[in-house]
C-alpha cells in the first residue's frame, strides 16, 4: 500500500512473510560461510557483492531486513548497518574523507564521536574543526574548499542545542560537503533528515531502535545510492557488521517504537514541568519546553520530542549530590539511553567543548524518562531532593 503513515511502515517494513513459510517475523540467519552451487553462481555473487548474500559479514537475510526497514521507515534509499553507534559515525566519517580534508564536527556532539575524530581522524591527517552548534547560516565563514564533511548533532545529547539544520546543510553544500547527522535523539518519527538537505542520517540504533537496553547497534541511512555505496564499501573494508540476533532485536524494536516514543515523549514533559518548579533546578534543558532558546527551531522542524533532557541543578557537595543519586528507586544511574529504563547521569559539558564554552556554575543532571509512571519518577524524583537536602 502506498502512502501509509510511519506507525503502518513500523509494523510491516523489513517482513516478508509470503517467502517465509508464512512466518511473522524473518528469521534469525546465523553465517559465515555462505556455499554455492556452481562457479557461476560465485562468480556471479562476486560481482554483486554488496547486495547478495555473499557471506556472513556481507550481508544476510536478517540484515537486509533491519536495514530495508531502517531505510524505509527514514525515506532513504538504502540504510547500513554497524556493530554500534559509534561504529556507524566512525564508518560514515571514515567514507567521506582522506588526509588532507578539512571536517566541520558540532561543538555539541556525543562524547565518543569527539575522541574518534581527535584521537583517529587527525592522526590520519584529517583536520578536524568543532563549531558552535548554534551557528547557522553563519558556518558558510567556517567552509574551505577542502571541507569534505559537515557533521551535525541535533539535539545535541548533554546540552541539547537544536541547530539549524536546513541553513547548514545549504552552506555546506556550496563546497560539495557531505553533510551528517546523528538522529538518534529524534528517531525518524520525530525529525526527517533527507527533508533538510542532510546526506548521511546516523543513528546509536541501541537506543530507541532497540529500545530494550539488551543489544549493540548502529545504522547509517544514505541519501542517494552514491553515498550508500561509499558507506557500504567502507563498512565492508572495516569488517563492520551488526551481530544477527542484534539486527533480530533491532526489527523487534522498531515494531513498538511510536508507541514506546509518545510514552518517552509524554513522561519526559511532564518531569521536565515538574522539575522547572523546583527550588534546587536553575534551568531546564529540554527543546520542547517553550522557555529553551532553541524552540522555535525545534518547532519549525520536528515533530516530536524524545525521553532525554537534561536539568542543572545548584552546585552542591559531592556528598548531597551522591546522597541523592545512590538512593534512586526508579532511575538508574548508567550511560546510553533509550530503553524502557529511566536513567540520571550527572555530565560536565564544560570538560567537552572547545569551539565554545559551558559557563553554567550548576550541576548538570541528564535524564531519561523510561516507561514507568511519570508519577512514580516523580517520586523517585522527589525523594532524591530530600536525600540532597539532608546531606547539606
């Protein structure tokens, strides 16, 4: 059926239960070794090798299901996948550039795609540039004609500015930039990339694709055939795949993630409400909140908010500050995000930023809105603050 809406694409995208015994879902595909049945039938996998199943770490039924379903569900044309998140901004950066290129990368990005590109791009003889996130248009002053990508957070995943894609992506292109994001915190039900210009869409598929905190992987959706196949090839020369049962979890995901979204949508709302009234916040950081300097962007081009913000609180003594954390009930204390756990970790921006800087005295607290009863996080919440307040 054409047409359909993203939740009818979540459900059937990636099945093919005619051509599998009338099976619901495919099945879990465990390979190495794929045998042929003559010399023309290898020599003809040979030359197709990135679309047939050719061997284990090519390509599989499992993984062309998780992939087609990642490509749909974002209006790509063909998707790739990684053992993880990082491996997906690792394979995409790695693709779109050489020694000698220039890279713009967002002041504001996730933590270990700054060590990637300080600790294995410019050792390669890439430079790498970071930029205000919330520069805009104003990257044009930025771009040289050796740029080779534009690498783009939005959200970004401790502060959360939202940038302006559809400007950056535009001035980047003036010099033939590739241009990337990582949209994970959105999902594709909340933001659509290829609307605005962008060419690479990158996702931690751990995160909400899974969504149940028991598996690793990434995924990078491409634009154009072009640029699928200079991911693919260099996902192939990496020897970069998705384990089978963990591109199985990651269809199983996608099959609940806009129902699992409104509920990470609606809780993170109502705490991050109830927070904002709370002697002990100084601010809320959270793009859908009308008090957040990014706002009106976010309201322009998504459609939709995550589970994940972020608050800072006054700065107290480590003593209050773990009084309150190590008696948390509900949100447990843990890196990553997108499961149907509640998280709270506390971050310091200011120690990974270098293009700007984080002057904000206060502890900054990222939180997580699981699928519990916003209630009872609240609770949780609330007891926490007392723990702190008892520790002074």
């Amino acid at each position: 059926m054409k047409d359909v809406t993203k939740d009818t694409i979540l459900v059937h995208a990636g099945r093919d239960p005619r051509n599998n015994h009338g099976i619901v879902n495919p099945p879990v595909y465990h390979c190495s070794t794929v045998l042929f049945p003559s010399l023309d039938a290898l020599e003809e996998s040979d030359r197709n090798m990135l679309t047939s199943v050719n061997y284990g770490r090519m390509g599989t039924p499992t993984t062309f299901a998780f992939e087609e379903a990642a490509a749909e569900l974002e209006g790509g044309y063909k998707a790739v996948n990684t053992g993880s998140g990082l491996a997906a901004i690792a394979i995409a950066l790695s693709a779109f550039t050489k020694a000698g290129d220039h890279v713009l990368i967002t002041d504001s990005a996730y933590g270990p795609t700054r060590r990637f590109a300080k600790e294995t791009l410019i050792p390669y003889g890439v430079e790498v540039e970071f930029y205000d996130p919330c520069i805009g248009a104003g990257i044009s002053a930025l771009l040289r004609p050796n740029t080779s990508v534009v690498f783009l957070e939005s959200p970004g995943s401790l502060t959360f500015e939202v940038q302006d894609v559809p400007a950056i992506a535009a001035a980047a292109k003036t010099v033939g930039a590739t241009v990337m994001i990582d949209n994970t915190w959105a999902t594709p039900l909340f933001f659509r990339p290829f609307d605005h210009g962008v060419d690479l869409s990158i996702h931690a598929a751990t995160k909400y694709m899974v969504g149940h905190a028991d598996a690793m992987l990434g995924v990078v959706t491409c634009r154009d055939e072009e640029s699928w196949t200079a991911v693919k090839k260099t996902a192939t020369r990496f020897g970069v795949c998705g384990g089978p049962d963990d591109l199985y979890l990651g269809l199983r995901g996608l099959r609940t993630l806009s129902v699992r979204m409104r509920q990470h949508q609606e809780s993170a709302l109502a705490l991050a409400d109830w927070l904002a009234a709370r002697p002990e916040v100084t601010r809320v950081l959270h793009p859908a909140r009308p008090d957040f300097p990014g706002h009106e962007l976010w309201k322009r081009d998504f459609t939709g908010s995550s589970g994940l913000f972020s608050v800072i609180v006054n700065q107290v003594p480590r003593k209050a500050l773990a009084a309150m954390l190590d008696g948390m009930e509900l949100f447990g204390m843990g890196y990553s995000w997108g499961g149907f756990e509640s998280l709270i970790l506390p971050t310091r921006p200011a120690a990974v930023r270098s293009a700007t800087r984080w002057t904000d005295p206060g502890q900054v607290l990222r939180l997580h809105a699981g699928l519990e009863s916003p209630d009872d996080l609240i609770r949780d919440l609330e007891a926490g603050f007392r723990r702190m307040a008892a520790a002074l």
